[in-house]
C-alpha cells in the first residue's frame, strides 16, 4: 500500500491516461511548463508535508492541461484566520 500523500494530483490525473496517452504526456508536460523533465519529475515528488511548492503560474497551467477546476490539483487545504477575524481580536 503506498501511505505516500502528495501534495498535487498530477500522479492521480497521470494514471487515468492510456501507456501511450501517458508517455506523451510527459513529454510534452514539461515543455508547456518551460521546466526541465527533471523540475517536472519533482513537482510530482513533493509530498504533502514538503515545504517545497509548485509556482502559483505552473499550477495554473497544469490545471488547465489536465482540464480541472482551480484548486482540484491541490491535495491539501489551506487553514488560516481572514483579516476581519484578526482585525476584531486585536491581533495586529
């Protein structure tokens, strides 16, 4: 069993393809991107509790090659305080 989380479903978007559909893939990911295979390889590495990221441009873009919606790529959610909250306690 792979306890592995990532932090992007680019491997769970990848498996869905045909052998064929799959190999394209990979080669042409990282051209649209404008990143190294290598840099691609890593994007799909980075584990949920990894501090490493995937720029904001590049998510957009691997969004739209794999035709979902925004933040459908993320395997995590942000948790944080909105500013009105942080603003009423006082906390500035």
């Amino acid at each position: 069993m792979n306890d592995i989380i990532w932090k992007y479903r680019i491997n769970d978007h990848l498996d869905r393809l045909t052998l064929k559909e799959y190999r394209a893939a990979i080669k042409i990911i990282p051209k649209v991107l404008d990143v190294s295979v290598n840099t691609f390889h890593n994007y799909r590495r980075i584990k949920i509790r990894d501090k490493q990221d995937i720029p904001y441009e590049k998510v957009k873009m691997l969004e739209n090659l794999f035709e979902v919606k925004t933040g459908e790529l993320d395997n995590f959610r942000l948790q944080g305080t909105s500013l009105r909250q942080l603003m009423k306690r006082g906390n500035y």
